[in-house]
C-alpha cells in the first residue's frame, strides 16, 4: 500500500463510498424500490419510473429539478459493480482518484484542486449518505460491497442546504432495500473470475427476506468478495550512498501480490406500529484485508507494466460497523422522520517508505545522521505502521407539510460528531535510543494526534406553485462547525532541536504521544442558500434554473506559526432540463460554478501539509443523458464537458491581491532572510483544474430477447476519459506528468429464467492499462528526482484500472 497520511502529506486518496455518480443519468434507468415497503415501482412500456429520496421525500426522478443519477439493484448487477470504480466509468461528471480499495477520493464535475487528502488536512468535496445517515470521513466514505442495494441516488452541484457540510460539490446518497411485510424469500449469487496478468476471485453473497408478522419483517444480507491481485512486486536492490549498505526485496518479492479479501453483512428490522409509524433498527459490518501495493511503479527499477519493486510489507486491514434507527410517521397530516446512529470504523496499515529514505540519503546525505547506540551508521530503510481509529454520531429530525399542497415545507434540525484518532509510526530498524521518539520502540518520527470534527444546522426548504406548472423553491441553512486537533507529531529532541519533542508545550494529551506540541481548534457560523424555478411544460418535460451555494469546513494546520483554514465555498448557477418523448429520454444541465476561498494545500518546511484559503476557480459545462427503450433494446449515450480553471494566479506564499511579485516576511523579523520568504508563481491565471477530463462519456447498448422458456441479454458498454494534469502546479505536474487519455470496453451475455439467472462477461475486454491516480513518497521535486542526482532516477507510482477481467455469475431466487 503507497503512503497516504505521511508527514510529507504525501497524496492518500479517501476512502469514498460504493460509487461516485453525475448530474445526469449515463446508464439507463433501472428499476427502483418504493421507499415504503421494497415494492417495485410502476413500469411504463417505454422504460421504469425511478422514485428516489435526493429531496428527502419521495419523488419521480423525472420530476425532481436537479441533475441526479438513480441506479438500481438490476443496473448495478447488470453493469457488474463491485466497487466504487466499476460505477464511476458510467457517470460521465465523476472522476476518481484511488490508491487501493477503500482509500478513494471521488469529484464531481472538476471541483478539485489536487488535495493531498493527508489525515490532518481538507475534508472531501463531496458528501456521502449510507440510508439516512452521513458517512463522509477524512479518508472519504465507506468502501460498501455492493449487492441488495435499492438504488444508489447521485445528486450533483452544491446541496448543502438539504445535506450540508462537505456537499459542496455533490452528494451520493446509498439506499438499501428495506425489510418487506408481503413475504419470505431471498436469492443466492456465485461468481467466478479471472483477472488478465494475475490470478482467480469470486464472489458468494446472498440475502434472505423474513416476514415476521403482518407488520414486521427481517431483511439479512451477506457477502465474501476475493480479488485476484495482478501487480508482480518484483525483485531489485539498491545501495544507499552515505552508509554503503545495499538493500534488497528477496523476502517479499511475489506474482500478483495485491489481493483483497472483502467480507460482512447487513440486517435491517422493519416494524409498523401502526398505520401511520415505523421504526427501522439496522446494523451493517464490514471487514476488508488487502495485501501489497496497487500501484504500478514508473522508474529504471522495473522493465513492464505491472511491476513494482517494494521492500518493505505492504497492507492494510479495514474494520468498520454502522448502527441506526430511523422512525418515521405523521403528526397530523405532517411527515416527521427522526433518525440517528453511530459509526466506529478501524483500519491497519503498512507501507514502504524506502524511496523517501534513498532520495534524501542520495540528494542531501540524510543517511549520516542515522546511528545505532553504538555510533555505527544504520540502514536508512523506513517503513510506516498506521492505525486510525473513527467514531460518528449523527441525529436529524425533519417535518414535512403535504405533498399535494399548494405550498410545501421541510424543515430540520442536524448535529454530528466525528473523531479520529491517527496514530502512524515511521520506523528505521536499530536506530539509538537518542534519536528515537521517546516511548516507541524504533519510531524516527511519529504522529500521534486526535481530530474532532463537530458540525450543528438547522435547515428548511419552501416550494410553492405560483401556476399548475411553474414552482418557485428557496432553502436556507443556518450552520455552526468547530474543529480541533490535539497531540504530538515529530522528531525525538535528539534529532531535531527545533520540532516534534522540542516544540512540546504540555505534558500528553493523547495516551500514547510523549508530550503534547499540537492543541488547536477552529469554529464559524454563517450560512448558505439554494434558489430553484421549475416550469413543466407537460407531465413529461420541464426545465429548471437554480442558485445553489455549497461549503466545507475549515480546519487546522499543524504548523505552530500557521493560522487555521477558513471554509470554502462554491456557487452553482444551473439550467436544466428533463424530458420524455415516448421511448426516448433526453436530459442535460448547463452550468456555471464559482468556487472561491479553494482549500489548497501543499507540502511546506519539513514536508508538511499546509493549507490556505488562496485560490479563485471557474468551471463551465455541460452533461447530458440520451437514452431509448423499445421492444427491448436499450441505447444510452452520456457526457460531460468541463472547463475547469482558475482565475488568479496561485503563489508560493498567498497574499491578498494575488500578486505573486510580492514576497512576505513570514517570520516577522522585518526583513527578508530566507529563501521560503521569496514568492513565486506555482500556478498562473487560466491554468486548468487537476484530475478531471474536460470530456468523458459513455455509451451503452443492450438487447434482451425470448430465448425459449428464459430472457436472454446481450449488453456492449465503451467508456471514454481524456487526459488529465496531475497536479495544478505547473512544475510538478511537469515532473509527475499528465494522465493521458484512455477508453474501456465491457461485455455481457446471459440468461434469465424464473427462478435461475446466469451471465459470462468481460470487464475491461481490450486490457487498457489507464491511470487515475499518481504519487511518490515525498516531494516531486526530491523523489522524482528531475535533475538526476541519484543514480536510479525518479519514482513515481501509478495506480491503474483493473485489467481485463472475465468471469461468470450464476444466481437464483427463492
């Protein structure tokens, strides 16, 4: 596993949920669940009526003035989704950056600016929701196997006004089927699968349905996912300078060593009370081990694709459960929904940090400080062990006036808690007790910290029909966050008398830590707002106009002469518009989005991630669904286009007028003395936002046709995305490179009887070998190495789409 929270705030990317969506649908609309009781929707001849939550009351998806995907239980098995990237490649306006499973960073429609995601640093722009509940973390949201989920709700641009913090640029909302009072079943699917260059996986998952009683049932669900790893870390050595001790990999060197084993389960208690009050207890647990590094490594190490060489044991293992409850009912002819829950999630993990300790031996002779209590120069090889540990609370109550009224109101009020405790060690084997952090065994540094994340709303939406066809809405939410950071992160005072024990200023705060040199927090109040008018034409068209602003909270930097980050903010002006015209659907949005105060961090003195509120960006674009249905052949063809850019220079050191001319006396003393004091241009005006493509697009083709007593189906999907910056600063992105352009390919064939279903597909059928995510263990300009002072050149890390992978499914109902 690459290092992703390292005190270089080397890049990790979060941890996001099951899958990333779009404004628009790119995929054709799958059947979904009424919200009530598991009830399949009312189909139409032409295609299904899709009714989704993403305005927190049940809705036509046609009907909701907001660019939103919607996909199904059926579309989600139908286009073969696992995991978060297997439903990105579907929706053309999101983009995904990963290191391995369950460490994912998803956008929408180009909002990112190249966040390092480090644990100390910027929250995600993007909001995820598991039912009624938020489970957006630092690391992103929840990795959830995806199988007997209802639909899986997308909603792009700010919605903060509904869904609040870090919504800024999006939500993805994951509803599970509910327990359902009509009767006992279930189903049981198998899958078996090869990945090209590597080894075997399967899947074996199932659910079962238990009515218990007229008004109450059981719904449990399981699932055991293994992946067949397909990177080879293959053999190598290396020498470092200063000490002459050689290093090699023999011990892990292994063919296809990144596998991952996926396994947990979901039990969700309906209960009606009465007619009109239900309660919903559930309970969700997931266990995730994965082994090795997902990443193919760019460097004069390795000779092909594939290949990385590591020396050190690279890993994680990822625990978490989620418990809720949800009662809904009426207070007259009023909706009233209350809900809470709580989160704990814990994750391992191990990771080589050679490359930083090489680089800085071969560059800067680092290696002439690390001794042995003997005074004998040791091997610099390092290696981190990290443990995190989260917890969320969570509460909301909303009231919700008739739907068929004239003048429509929801209302609420939300609080939630999050913590995290970051422990990572970095470790250098047989170092002397002086330069060890005290009270660790081999740490040359050590992050011991505790983050706590808190954010308090209360937040209404009002529509009223000014004619039958035109609706004016306006929401409001009122917001209050703190945020503060506590602990030790640093050096022994043996190896540096400037930070880490050196800069302590209180005995431990957190156990663990040997003394406390980090005791911050942050807090705001303020507001945001969403203005929308709808016109239908007919039952079958509308267009809408909104004004929408989303935020994401400020935070710390560590940096003791730092001050924290306040909130960034993004304004979203939209038109769109949804139609119908018998088999055919056509939507799409225009839109225009403002993103001021950007959150934009970088790697400072130490190799620190620093965060401020210095940048101004535009994007402008356009999506698109276009889909038919007849007889059954299914066509759909989706895209977005995003000129995503910025609009003031982006300095070395941030100044109010944006006038990177201007150096800064950053240490007070009148005058400028060092070198991190002269400013410089890292970005000019105009320069396009890092990550997202400015196309990508998908088209879709499926056939389903009588084959005797069964269905069969015949499905073609191609997925597009165009090249990519690496990073918003013109000089790293010149030594790291840009993404290029890449296009997949997946097929499927199968049947489908009354009870037994059976499928052989191909994922990623012409083997693309496209990149999403880059990085190296510390600074571009050390450890890609741009001018050559080391003997074996740059490293860089790539991390790939899967391979092509082919396999068969076989499922039956009963």
């Amino acid at each position: 596993m690459r290092v992703v929270t390292s005190r270089l705030g080397c890049r990790r990317s979060a941890m996001v949920a099951l899958l990333g969506s779009s404004a628009l649908a790119a995929a054709q609309p799958a059947l979904a669940q009424s919200a009530a009781a598991g009830a399949p929707a009312a189909k139409s001849e032409e295609g299904d009526v899709i009714l989704v939550t993403a305005q927190k009351r049940t809705e036509n998806l046609q009907d909701v003035p907001i660019a939103i995907t919607a996909l199904g239980t059926e579309k989600l098995r139908d286009l073969q989704v696992k995991e978060l990237q297997d439903a990105v490649k579907y929706i053309p306006s999101v983009t995904i950056q990963t290191v391995q499973p369950g460490f994912s960073q998803v956008y929408f429609r180009g909002v990112a600016s190249g966040e390092n995601a480090n644990h100390s640093a910027s929250l995600p722009t993007v909001g995820t929701y598991l039912d009624e509940m938020p489970i957006t973390t630092i690391q992103g949201a929840l990795d959830i196997h995806a199988y007997d989920i209802a639909r899986v709700e997308a909603l792009a641009g700010p919605q903060g006004t509904l869904y609040g913090a870090s919504s800024m640029a999006g939500t993805i909302k994951i509803v599970t089927n509910k327990p359902d009072y009509s009767g006992t079943y279930g189903a049981g699917d198998f899958e078996i699968n090869s990945v090209a260059h590597g080894d075997m996986g399967g899947v074996a998952q199932g659910f079962v349905n238990l009515r218990l009683s007229d008004r109450s049932a059981l719904r449990v669900v399981g699932w055991y996912r293994h992946d067949g790893g397909y990177i080879d870390n293959v053999a190598g050595s290396r020498t470092y300078p200063v000490s002459g001790i050689t290093q090699d990999n023999a011990r892990y060197v292994k063919s296809d060593y990144n596998d991952v084993d996926t396994y947990g389960a979901r039990m969700a208690l309906g209960i009606e009370l009465d007619d009109d009050w239900t309660i919903t207890p559930t309970l969700m647990g997931q266990v995730q081990k994965t082994h090795g590094s997902f990443a193919q490594e760019r460097s004069s190490a390795v000779s092909g694709k594939l290949q990385t060489v590591q020396y050190n044991p690279e890993g994680s293992k990822d625990e978490w459960y989620q418990a809720a409850l949800t009662v809904e009912g009426k207070v007259g002819n009023w909706d009233l929904v209350a809900t809470g829950g709580i989160l704990n999630r814990k994750d391992r993990t191990e990771s080589d940090y050679s490359d930083y300790s090489y680089f800085y031996d071969a560059l800067y002779g680092s290696g002439a400080y690390l001794y042995d209590n003997a005074g004998d120069l040791v091997s610099p090889n390092q290696y981190i062990q990290g443990r995190d540990r989260y917890r969320r609370q969570f509460g909301e109550v909303r009231i919700s006036s008739p739907q068929d009224s004239r003048l429509r109101l929801i209302a609420g009020l939300f609080a939630q808690r999050q913590s995290h405790l970051i422990t990572q060690n970095y470790i250098i084997d047989g170092i002397a007790d002086a330069i060890t952090v005290p009270g660790t065994d081999s740490d040359i540094w050590l992050t011991k910290q505790k983050r706590v994340d808190r954010d308090y709303a209360a937040f209404g939406e009002l529509s009223f029909d000014i004619t039958d066809k035109l609706t004016a809405t306006g929401g409001l939410r009122v917001y209050n966050y703190k945020n503060s950071l506590v602990g030790f992160f640093g050096y022994s005072d043996g190896f540096s008398s400037r930070t880490g024990v050196a800069a302590c200023f209180a005995e431990a705060k957190v156990k663990g830590s040997p003394c406390t040199n980090l005791d911050k927090s942050t807090s705001d109040t303020d507001f945001i707002h969403k203005l929308n008018l709808t016109y239908k034409f007919s039952p079958d068209a509308l267009v809408y106009a909104t004004w929408s602003r989303g935020f994401r909270p400020g935070g710390i930097n560590r940096r003791s002469t730092l001050p924290p980050y306040g909130p960034d903010k993004l304004d979203n002006y939209e038109i769109g518009w949804k139609t119908m015209l018998g088999p055919i659907r056509f939507n799409g949005a225009v839109y225009q989005e403002d993103w001021n105060d950007i959150q934009l961090s970088f790697l400072g003195e130490n190799g620190l991630t620093l965060i401020r509120n210095a940048g101004v960006a535009r994007i402008r674009g356009i999506e698109f669904d276009l889909g038919y249905r007849r007889n059954g052949l299914s066509l759909s063809l989706g895209g977005s286009f995003n000129d995503a850019t910025i609009r003031k220079d982006f300095c070395k050191i941030a100044t109010p007028s944006f006038d990177c001319s201007v150096n800064v006396d950053l240490d007070g003393s009148g005058a400028i003395d060092d070198d991190s004091e002269i400013n410089d241009t890292l970005a000019p005006k105009g320069t396009r936002l890092p990550i997202t493509a400015r196309f990508k697009g998908n088209a879709i083709a499926r056939y389903e046709f009588p084959a005797g007593e069964w269905k069969g189906h015949v499905q073609l999907a191609v997925n597009y995305i165009g090249k990519r910056r690496s990073d918003l600063r013109n000089a790293e992105n010149a030594i790291k490179g840009e993404f290029a352009a890449y296009t997949t390919a997946d097929f499927s064939v199968g049947l489908k009887g009354d009870n037994w279903r059976a499928e052989l597909f191909a994922s990623n059928l012409f083997d693309s070998n496209g990149v999403i995510n880059s990085s190296v263990q510390c600074l571009e300009t050390t450890c890609g190495d741009p001018d050559g002072a080391s003997s074996t050149g740059g490293v860089f890390y790539d991390y790939v789409i899967r391979p092509r992978v082919i396999g068969l499914k076989i499922g039956r109902d009963f």
